[in-house]
C-alpha cells in the first residue's frame, strides 16, 4: 500500500497553546484578539479565534503565543512575539492559518507576568 505523505515543509504539532493577535482596525486602535493554536509548525499556524472574521487573507498581523512551563521547562509560561501574514480564513471552523515572517523559533521571546 502506498502511503500519503503530507505534503507540507515543516512537522506540525498538534497543540492547544493560547495566542494573542493584534489587529489594526481603521478608525479605531489595535484590536487584541485571543485565540488557540489546532497546530502549529516552525512556519505557519491554524489558531481557532472568535475574531476570524476580522481578518482577510494577505494581511500583517502580529502575534503573541504563550508556551506553557511543562512545554519550555522553564518555570513560567514563555510569550514568543512575532509577525505573520493571514494565508486563509475557514469560517467552518472559525479559524485562521497564518505564515510566520519569520521561523518560529527566531520570534522574541517576552516575559509574562
């Protein structure tokens, strides 16, 4: 039997981190949105969002994902901040996949309180 190979660059993670978006609306100053990474990859993410619909394909956002202590081994919870540009909206699932700017692992890393 021939088995289907996923076909994309880099191994997703299927984990539920919290992440933040922030959206320009004009006329009004940056939305922060919260939601949830299905998964995750070094260059792209699937984070379900009730603020889907506020995003459009080819838009900038910036993003903040919050990695968990047990995840980092660090004894608490690691923000990682970085720019990502909106590649789809899936209404269905309420979801948005975005492509990092950068890799993953060169986003900045932030101190949560």
């Amino acid at each position: 039997a021939m088995r289907i190979c996923d076909q994309r660059r880099h191994r997703r993670l299927r984990k539920n981190f919290q992440v933040a978006l922030q959206k320009r609306i004009p006329g009004i100053s940056d939305v922060l949105l919260e939601g949830n990474t299905l998964d995750l990859s070094r260059g792209d993410a699937f984070i379900k969002t009730e603020g889907w619909h506020f995003f459009k394909p080819g838009e900038l956002t910036e993003l903040t994902f919050f990695l968990p202590p047990d995840f980092t081994g660090r004894d608490t919870p690691l923000g990682l901040r970085g720019s990502a540009i909106v590649i789809r909206v899936d209404p269905g699932m309420g979801a948005i996949a975005v492509e990092f700017i950068n890799e993953f692992r060169q986003f900045t890393p932030i101190t949560v309180c």
